[in-house]
C-alpha cells in the first residue's frame, strides 16, 4: 500500500510540475509587465509559445552534428528528471531515495553540459561566447551550490532531500546563521542557473552581454520549444528546491491523506505564487550587472556557502 501511495504521489506530482512549469514563467512575465504599468501577456503565453513551436520542424545549419539535434532531448530531459526528485505538495514519493542534493546537482549540470555543447557546435561567435560564459559562470555557481549542501547534510545527517525537508519541517533545528547564509547562496545561484537579472536578461536576444539566448540563437522548431521547456522546468525546480527546504510548512507526510494533500497542494501553490512576485519584485527593482562583475557575485556566494558550512561544522564539532 505504500509503495501504491507513493507512485500515485509521484504521478500527481509530475502532472504538476508539466502544469506550473510554463506558468510560473508566465507569471513572473505578467507581474513584471504590470509593475511596469504595462498590461502584459496573458500567463497562459508562454505554453501557447511551446505548443506553437512543437508543431514545427526545427532547421539546423549545414555544418550542424548530432550534437544539435540531440542535445534538446537531453537536456529537456535532465531538467525533467531532476524536477521530479524535488517533493512539492507531498513527501514519501517512489523517486524520494533517489532525490538526493548532489544528484540532483549533477542533473543540472548535464543540462548546462548540453546546451553549451549545442552552442559550441554550430560555430557561431554568440554560441561560443555564451558557452564560454556559462562554463565560467558554473565553475562558481556548482562549489557554491555543493556547499550548501553540505551545510544541510551536516544538520539532517544526509543529503537526501526528502530527509531534510522533512527535519527542516519538523523546526527542532530553529533559528540558524549557517542557514540564512546558506539561503543567500542559494538564492544566488538559482539566479545565476536560470539566466535571471542581474546575471543575466531573459528578454534579451541581440546584445552582447547574453548568456542563455546566446547558447540557443541556432535552434528553432520543436528544438526551441525543448530548450525554453527546460529553462521554465528548472526555474519552477528551483522554486520547489526553495520551498521545500527554507518554507516546508504545509507539506504532507507520506502515506495517504486526502486532506493533507490538498492542504499540501494549496500551501504549495501559495508558496510558488510568493516566490515568483518575489522574482518579479527584485527583477523590476534591480538593474542588470556587467557581465565581468558576475564572477564576483558568484565569489560572493561561494564565500557565503563556505562560511556557512565552517560556521555548522565547528559548532557540531564543540558540541
């Protein structure tokens, strides 16, 4: 019966993330267009955008390799597969053993491997300038990530996610500085991952100082249409990532519970909506840094990763 549940809890759970996926997107682009005073797009575009783009045949360049054309699938399906390891409205999913941090960091990896090879291989300038960039920029982003981590693996005695949330839950831990440095980090590099202002501009296209559009400038068709279905599935996973760690109240326990899962799902969309004004609140607020300035934003949030593990690992050492 168990096993039951958690494959049920699983399915929903996957049906949800196809679902908000594209509009997390849509309405983090809304929000920002009406603090713009501007009436914006409908948050239901961006899914019309990718059913759009499904139906049509993507064009490759003459001198185009199999890395082009399989580099989409891979990479849409890495983003997909770590999202699924993330609990949202439930815990005690068929995939909670698997879900763990470094996995799922290692997932995210793969699909930043794949959309820099899929800009190297065509040969453009903008390909290679925002692989090179992104590569850069990961060489900071993944440490920092890795020592979050480990701050939360020194606390629940494991880095697998559904284990932590649920001690995090649980609030024996309380108040922590470690934490807090830890959730700074974090949030750092959830911008850095998902191309966001102020490292980068998700709307630009045409300007030197791209990152992400840059990789993704050849493709086209149903090949587009993957690539901006994995930016918005690892946006809304880390949004879940963040809910699930620093915000898990509401969460349901394992096993089957109709109220709890409905009170679970209701917390969870309440949290995604809270954390996607945030975005939108700080994108509107804040200008876009020079591309050279990044490393030392992401230096920033190294330091504070590492600070926050030390912090941990000489108290528990004392204790």
């Amino acid at each position: 019966m168990t096993a039951v549940m958690g494959v049920l809890t699983q399915a929903i759970h996957l049906a949800l993330l196809l679902v908000a996926a594209p509009l997390v997107v849509g309405v983090v682009r809304w929000l920002k267009a009406r603090m713009m005073g501007r009436v914006g797009a409908s948050p239901l575009q961006p899914l019309r955008d990718f059913l759009k783009l499904l139906r049509k045949r993507p064009v490759l360049a003459e001198n185009a390799s199999w890395i082009s054309r399989g580099a989409p699938y891979v990479g849409a399906a890495a983003a997909l597969a770590a999202a699924a390891l993330v609990p949202s409205f439930a815990h005690g999913m068929a995939l909670a053993g698997l879900g763990d941090l470094i996995v799922i960091a290692g997932l995210l990896a793969l699909g930043r491997v794949c959309m820099a090879l899929a800009g190297l291989d065509v040969g453009t300038a903008f390909g290679g300038l925002g692989a090179s960039r992104e590569m850069s920029f990961a060489a900071l982003a993944e440490p920092a990530l890795l020592l979050a981590v480990m701050s939360f693996a020194i606390l629940a005695g494991t880095t697998g996610l559904d284990a932590i949330a649920m001690t995090f839950q649980e609030g024996t831990l309380g108040l922590r500085v470690s934490l807090g440095l830890a959730l700074v980090a974090l949030l750092a590099v959830a911008v850095a991952e998902n191309a966001r202002i102020p490292v980068d501009n998700p709307a630009t296209h045409l300007e030197l100082t791209m990152v992400h559009e840059a990789m993704i400038l050849e493709a086209s068709g149903r090949h587009l249409a993957l690539w901006d279905a994995a930016a918005a599935m690892r946006l809304t996973l880390w949004f879940a990532l963040l809910a699930a760690i620093f915000f898990p109240f509401g969460t349901a326990a394992p096993g089957w519970a109709p109220l709890g899962w409905v009170v679970g799902l209701l917390a969870w969309i309440a949290k995604m909506g809270v954390l996607c004004l945030a975005l939108a609140v700080f994108e509107s607020a804040i200008a876009k840094m020079r591309v050279f300035r990044v490393p030392e934003f992401l230096g920033a949030a190294l330091l504070l990763g590492l600070l926050g593990a030390l912090l941990l690992f000489v108290s528990t050492s004392l204790a």
